[in-house]
C-alpha cells in the first residue's frame, strides 16, 4: 500500500503543462513513455478510470515510480516521446518493426566535392541527402548523375596548392570521358561546382529547373554556332526528361509534400510514407506498428508520422493524411483530401500500404504452420470442388517387381502433413499377375470395408495414382461398399499430371505453381517411395527372388530401375551396353551386360 500512496503523492506533484511522462517499474526500468498536453491529467486517468483493456490494467500494477519532462508545446512532447521510445524501447509502448539502416547520397566537403554513397552520417560539414528507403532509387539517381555529369571518382586531395604542384596525373576515368581531369587543371574548380549545384538540385527533385537552365545553355551555344556542345546539352535534357516522365505521378505543382496512409489487421498496423517534389515521389516507405495498449489510430499515425518527417529529414509545408492526426505542427498545413490529385496520391500510399500488409501476412504464413496450413486446405477445397475442407487424406500407389508380386501403399495426410501412424502396406491376395486396375480396386475395398466395421473416421479426400483407369476401379470399391458420393476422390495421372474425376473424362489441369498441385504430388511421391521399401523388405527376406539380384554387384535399387525402364529381365538381356549405361551409371552396366553375354545368351 505505501507504493501506491508515493504514486498518489508523485501524482498530486505532477504539472499541468505539456510533456512526456515515463513509467518505472519496481526493478527501476521504464516500461511505458507517454507525452501529454496536460501531464497531471493524462497519468491521472490511468490510476483513477476501470480499464477495459488486460494490458492497461497489468500496466498500472507494474507502475512503481513516475518521472516527467516538461516541453513548451505538445508537438515538442511528441518529438521527446519519439526519441525516448527509440532509445529505451519500453515494453508498453508502441513497437515500429523496422531495423533498416538506410542509405544517404553524400556530397563530400572538399574541393572538387565527390559524390558517395553512405549508411553512417558523419558531422564533418559535407552535405547528406535522404535517406533512400529504396537503394534501387538511390542507384537509379547515382546512374543519372553519372550518364550527365563527370564527376570525380578518385580520393586525391585536390587542392589548389598540390593542383599547381602538378603532383598528380590523369587516370583512366579522364580518357573514357568520364571525368574532365581537375587533378591535372583541365577544368576549374568553379565550373566544377556549377555541375555540384545541378546535381544537389537533381537529388532534391527540382529537376524541371535543371531541364530550364540547361535549355536556356543550349539555345546560346546553338546561337554562337557550337552545334556539338549544344547536342550534347540537348542529349543531358532527353535524359532528364525520361527520368521526369518516369517518376511524375501527379500534377508537378504539388510540390514538397508528405503523404501518410494506413491500413490495419487485428493488432498490426502499416503506415506507408511518401515524399513529393513537383508531382515525383522521391521517398517512399512503409513499417509495421504493433500495437500494445490499444492506442488510437490517431497516436498512431501522429507517432508514426512524426518519426518519419525525423528520419527523411522532411520540412515539408504540407501533409497529406486519411484523417486529422491531432497535433499541430507550426507552419504546416495537414489536409485530408476528398477528390483530385492529392486524393490520388493518399490512395497511392494506401496501395503500398496493402502491399507490404499481404506480403508480411504471407511471411508469417510461412512461419505460422496453422495459419498456412488452413490457408492451403482452404485452396485445395476450392481448387477440387469439395463442399467439406480435406483436412484428412490418403492416398494410394500399386507397384510390383518384375510384372509379379504386386503390392500396394497407402499413405494418410492430416492437415497437409504426413501422418506416418496411418501408412499402410497392402500385398495383393486376390488378383494373379500384373493388373494395376484390380489391385486398386481390391486394396481400396479392403481399406475402407476395415474403417466401416471398425468403426473408425473416414477420409474427405482419396487419391490415387493413375489416370482414368486406376480412379475407375477405386470407384467401383467405393460404390460396392456404399461409399461412393460421400468421399471425394481423384486420380493424378503422372505425364502432364492431370488430374482426373469421378465420370468427367476432361481432366482438371491445376496450375503447375499451385499449393494445390504441390500438397498432392507430395503425397503421391510419399505413396510411391512407401510402396518400394515394401518391395526393399520382402527381397531383403528373401520373399522377392530375381535373376536381376542375383549378378554380383547388382542390388535391389539398381534392378528396379532397369525394370522400370526395359519393363522384363529379357528386355534387359538384349539391351545394348550404352542403353543400360543411361539407365544405371557405365560401371554397373558394365557388369549386368557382361553377366548376360557372357553366359552366351
């Protein structure tokens, strides 16, 4: 009880101005930072209201001291909240999912500044623009730098007093052309810093500036009749213009704009982030909040927002937004378009929004086996017709060695997964010699009758492995023991891997990519591979005997492949040696076709 009195006492302290108030819990760590217009108030709520919320309620049990920071305004609150938030993460407070480091475009301090790519932002006066949430637009705008400027690559120290010493020599980068050789005096440090100040205007996205002046060149050196360097400004102008027809998505005149949009999925929300100068987007980025006390869509956006504008080093005079985020920024206008192009450019940011919110969805997919493993029965229900989700199936495969000696596999998947207590190995009892079709039939029956009179779950889906034929006999099982029309069965035929239905002669073909096809063909696979470690048994007790396994050298393995292929053993005797190479390797093929002519045979 002495805790919560200190609280109330802290509480009674507190003052009634704008700021940010910090939480502690008993082990003296901050667990919560909140900002305030009226400090007193805001943390007062939290210890006097009946909280809906689990989590608030945990919170203020966990409270054992409070501090605060005065600031003059509330969005000076907001900016400390920011700060403090990224510094000491509190487990309350909310979460920005996003560790990237970003790249910035640096021009050097020096003479004959360089131009460089960087993560780290060092205070030594040269100048740093972005940062770059994509480093494809970053490159790109290197690239277009460099296709219309030559700029110096090199690390010299190109002062004056070492230019003069001729200490230096030109380097390869001046005879492709792609440097005017500054080290050696071939170009002023004045003309130099005029292209400088061109690309500085390029990066910031005042490129219809640019375009004007080198236009306004162009005209002058074609009126002193210089007509090669005037082609080679026009040739600067194309490609600038490309760059700008590229990348304008709206009306040039809206200009130095953010745009901010969001969009939400239970506890996560995506706020995408877009930077305009004259109708191009030249930042854009989206990062996932988690959410942890229920906080408002407008926390969230005004949080989210104000670490943008710190981030991209954004002064820009206008904001656009779905709705008011509450909070003032002087001199800054925030609007909240209905119609026209800043409508346009707030649904744009929502489409990137969505994008990254399905994209991180289908991550975690793949990391959440029940939510992808429902997802994918849901597809297969779609994709096979079903009026019930497959969660249950089995599938089945006939095989036998030599033309004799059939068996059967059967294999049982639950939930997309194999479950190896339900395999089953079937040896054929009531059909004589090689007929696939009356295998099928007899296992399926024998499989399902059991089930019956067991008294045991059935499946929703059958598979078996075969065309028109083999799904044909598993019918005729089904509809003998009167299950016909309440288990959906297929047959996957393997050429084109068609699959094929019950009295539809027209197979269904599944798009070779689809989760549909993959869940199946596994199972198919699983059900062939069952089936030959039976056969591996039974030749490993001897119940198998083939001529095949009795040559020295020659195993189990090797025969079935030669009798998949050639289908007899006297198809085999007659193969020529380069025939049985392509089948099992030179060196075993060596031995089966010096075994059998040998014997003279």
């Amino acid at each position: 009880m002495a805790e919560h009195i200190n609280l109330a006492q802290i509480i009674k302290t507190l003052p009634e101005r704008p700021g940010v108030y910090q939480y502690f819990n008993g082990d003296g760590i901050i667990i919560y930072v909140g900002k305030a217009k009226n400090i007193k108030k805001r943390v007062s709520s939290y210890f006097t209201r009946s909280h809906q919320s689990g989590k608030v309620k945990v919170l203020v049990k966990m409270v054992a001291d409070i501090k605060c920071i005065v600031t003059d305004t509330e969005l000076d609150a907001l900016l400390l909240e920011n700060n403090l938030i990224k510094k000491y993460q509190p487990k309350y407070n909310i979460q920005l999912k996003d560790d990237k480091s970003f790249p910035w475009l640096c021009i050097k301090k020096e003479p004959f500044p360089r131009i460089i790519s960087t993560r780290h932002v060092i205070k030594d006066g040269s100048e740093y623009f972005g940062p770059y949430a994509s480093v494809r637009m970053m490159k790109t705008l290197m690239e277009i730098v460099k296709q219309l400027y030559q700029i110096r690559t090199c690390s010299l120290n190109l002062s004056q007093v070492n230019i003069k010493k001729d200490k230096y020599k030109v380097c390869l980068e001046f005879h492709l052309g792609n440097c005017l050789g500054p080290c050696v005096d071939k170009q002023s440090e004045e003309d130099y810093n005029n292209t400088i100040s061109q690309v500085k205007r390029i990066i910031k996205g005042n490129i219809s500036s640019v375009i004007e002046e080198l236009a306004g060149l162009m005209t002058t050196l074609a009126a002193n009749m210089e007509f090669e360097k005037a082609h080679l400004i026009k040739e600067k102008i194309e490609i600038l213009e490309k760059y700008k027809s590229k990348s304008t998505i709206v009306n040039p005149r809206i200009h130095n704009v953010d745009v901010v949009s969001m969009v939400k999925s239970k506890n996560h929300s995506y706020i995408n982030y877009l930077k305009v100068i004259n109708g191009s987007i030249i930042q854009a980025h989206t990062v996932e909040v988690k959410t942890k006390l229920e906080e408002t869509d407008q926390e969230i956006l005004s949080y989210t927002l104000m670490d943008f504008r710190n981030r991209f080093d954004s002064q820009s005079k206008e904001i656009i937004a779905p709705f008011d985020p509450g909070i003032t920024i002087p001199d800054v206008i925030i609007t909240v378009p209905k119609r026209g192009d800043k409508k346009h450019l707030l649904e744009l940011s929502e489409r990137n929004a969505k994008h990254t919110m399905i994209e991180k969805q289908k991550q975690k997919d793949l990391i959440n086996p029940n939510r992808h493993k429902n997802r994918i029965l849901a597809q297969m229900q779609k994709d096979l017709r079903m009026n019930v989700i497959p969660s249950h199936i089995e599938c089945f495969d006939n095989s036998n060695f030599q033309g004799d000696y059939p068996v059967a596999a059967m294999v049982q998947f639950i939930d997309t997964l194999p479950n190896k207590k339900g395999y089953r190995h079937y040896n054929i009892k009531t059909v004589e010699g090689p007929n696939d079709f009356a295998s099928m039939e007899e296992v399926v029956k024998r499989r399902y009758s059991r089930l019956l009179n067991e008294n045991k779950s059935l499946p929703q889906l059958i598979i078996v492995d075969g065309g028109k034929g083999q799904l044909s006999s598993a019918v005729k099982a089904l509809k003998s023991i009167g299950l016909y029309g309440k288990i959906a069965i297929v047959g996957i035929a393997k050429r084109l891997e068609e699959l094929y239905f019950p009295d539809d002669s027209v197979p269904l073909y599944i798009n070779k990519t689809s989760e549909t096809l993959k869940v199946i063909q596994r199972m198919r696979d699983e059900a062939h591979r069952f089936g030959i470690t039976h056969h591996r048994k039974k030749f490993e007790k001897g119940t198998i005997k083939s001529e095949l396994t009795s040559i020295e050298g020659i195993g189990f393995s090797t025969a079935q492949k030669l009798l998949w292929k050639f289908k007899s053993v006297k198809k085999i005797r007659a193969a020529s040696l380069n025939d049985l190479s392509d089948v099992i390797g030179k060196s075993k093929a060596k031995i089966v076709f010096s075994y059998f002519n040998n014997q003279g045979v």
